[in-house]
C-alpha cells in the first residue's frame, strides 16, 4: 500500500506541476510594461497586441507605461519581475539594441536579462527636409552637408534614438557632418521641422507619411530595402546612391528571464498570431508598420546583429547620452 500510495503522489505532482502552467495561463491579469510615455509607437504596439491578447485568452493584459532614461527605467523594473509570464515588456529598437551602447553602467543586459519573444512590428525611416532646403534628391543635400560641414541641421526625438543614430550612420556613409539637434519626442522635432526651425531629419515613416502628402515635408528617401507602398515614389537609400543604409525602428516584445518553457512558448504564439489578426494588421499598417511577428530565436539572432551594428555607429561617431 505503501507504494502504490507513493506512486499515486508521484502522478498528481505530475499533473499538477509546471508541466500544466500553459493550460492554466493566464490564471490572472497580466501587465504589459511600456517604458515610455504613452502615445508613441512602442505604446501603439503594445495596446493593440495586448488588447487582442486579451480578447483570444479572456484575461485582461493590462498596459503600464513607465518612462525614463530613454526606456532603461521600465525596463529594468520588468527585469527584476517574477518570470512567471505576469510582467512583460514592449519596448523599442532603443530599449533592447541601442541602450547598451548609449548608456553606461546600464542595469540590464537585454540579452542575458530577458525571454525574448518577438520583434513584432518594424518600420522604415523617411530623410524628410524643410521645403525650404535646396535639396530635392539624397546627391543634392550631401553637396549641401559638405559645402556647409556641421552647419545643416538634423531634428531628432531624442539622443539615441532610432532618427538620431540613423543620422549618423548616413554621414558615416556620405563623408558628411551635421549638427544633431534632439527634441523631447518625435512630435516636437517634427513641428520644428516643418516650422523650418530645423533643416533634416530621419523620421518614422508613419510618423511623416500625412506631411509628406501636404507638402509640408519633402522626402528624399527611404531607409527599407524596397520602395514603401505608403511613398511609392520616394527612392529607397540604395537607388539614391547611399549603399548599406538599411534601417528599420522596430517593436519588440520580452519578459524576464526564466519563463517555464511552456509559458514562453504560449506567449510567443500569442503575440504572433494577435500582431497577425486581420484587425490588428489592418490597424499597424494605416500607422506604416509592417507585422513581423518573430519567433523568439529569431529575435534572438537578430538582436545580437543589431547590437552590434549600432555600437560600431555609436563609437565612430562618439555618441553619448548626455
């Protein structure tokens, strides 16, 4: 009796043990961090992932935003969460690749500290300048940079942002100079932009699409590796002459580390398959996001390309967060 008794233990632990969490997750709500303000694109993805999320699993994933030190402040909070699948963090480009470059003595290592789960949505860059510039192509504003070295100047959301290091890896590219001039936000930049208190910028592509359209911007290229159907006028980098200036700001979306294996791979496909619902993709695609929707190794690889890329860009150009 004794035995069987043991053995009758043993199969209940089993059943009741980790190896069940995916079926009993979400047994609560859960809050999904955003380590900025609301209103921008990480804040974007996150409600529109979470909310569907919640509509497939009828728990509630609650948005929380936190902002500071360009995303580093909300992230390490979700870094010292439980990894039990009840704190999870969207962030940017900014968060997870170009921070541990920018940042020193940062209190998270997005590699080592974090479950990946998946690059959800990307977007290009757009160089947009003031009407007003003598510019109307990529070959005509480089002459521009080297008849004025450091004088024309870049608008951008912030020191390290994706606008900000994509400025300075075209000058790398072209041999030029400009004098980078960060705002509290891409709006700021923007109306600044336009109001020809700035000449340049490197702008989300949704984030400019309307003042193209107007006039009020002029846009000279694209930084996707093909022509945006939202500008399909506009020239990518590479037809400009501008070679090796592929970039995207993308949305990605992680949790602490250590998930049970289970729990990781629910929320993986939960995040896919909600980015890629119909609703959703159609709500992403009018803000000019495109669905990536990656699995989490390949997130995994990814980051680690784009860690790197953006530390050699970082480092030439002697960028730092002050």
């Amino acid at each position: 009796m004794g035995a069987l008794r043991a053995f009758a233990v043993v199969i209940l632990a089993v059943l009741f043990s980790g190896g069940n969490a995916s079926a009993e997750y979400p047994e609560r709500n859960v809050t999904v961090v955003v380590p900025f303000p609301a209103g921008g694109a990480s804040d974007t993805t996150a409600r529109l992932v979470a909310g569907k999320i919640s509509e497939r699993l009828k728990k509630t994933f609650i948005v929380e935003n936190r902002g500071g030190a360009n995303g580093a402040l909300g992230a390490t909070a979700v870094k010292q969460a439980s990894p039990d699948g009840y704190t999870l963090l969207v962030g940017s480009i900014g968060v997870f690749a170009i921070n541990p470059a920018l940042i020193k003595d940062l209190n998270y290592d997005p590699l080592k500290d974090f479950d990946l789960l998946s690059v959800v949505v990307r977007t290009p860059n757009v160089l947009v300048v003031n009407p007003a510039v003598p510019a109307k192509s990529v070959a005509e504003l480089i002459s521009y940079l080297k008849a004025d070295p450091g004088k024309v100047t870049f608008a951008s959301s912030g020191i390290g942002s994706s606008d900000h290091l994509t400025a300075a890896l075209f000058w790398q590219k072209t041999g030029t100079t400009g004098l980078h001039v960060p705002y509290r936000g891409g709006g700021p930049a923007i109306n600044d932009l336009i109001a020809g208190h700035a000449n340049a910028s490197f702008q989300n592509l949704g984030a400019v699409a309307q003042q193209i359209k107007a006039g009020t911007l002029r846009a000279l290229a694209v930084t996707s590796d093909k022509r945006s159907e939202t500008l399909p006028d506009v020239p990518t980098m590479a037809e400009a002459g501008v070679k090796d200036l592929n970039v995207y700001s993308w949305q990605a979306a992680a949790a602490p580390k250590g998930l049970p294996a289970a729990v990781k791979a629910q929320i993986e496909k939960e995040f896919a398959e909600s980015a890629k619902a119909p609703d959703v993709k159609a709500k992403f695609e009018a803000v000019g996001f495109e669905v990536v929707a990656t699995s989490g190794e390949q997130f995994t690889a990814f980051l680690k390309s784009e860690i790197d890329r953006w530390k050699d860009v970082i480092q030439k150009g002697n960028i730092t967060a002050q």
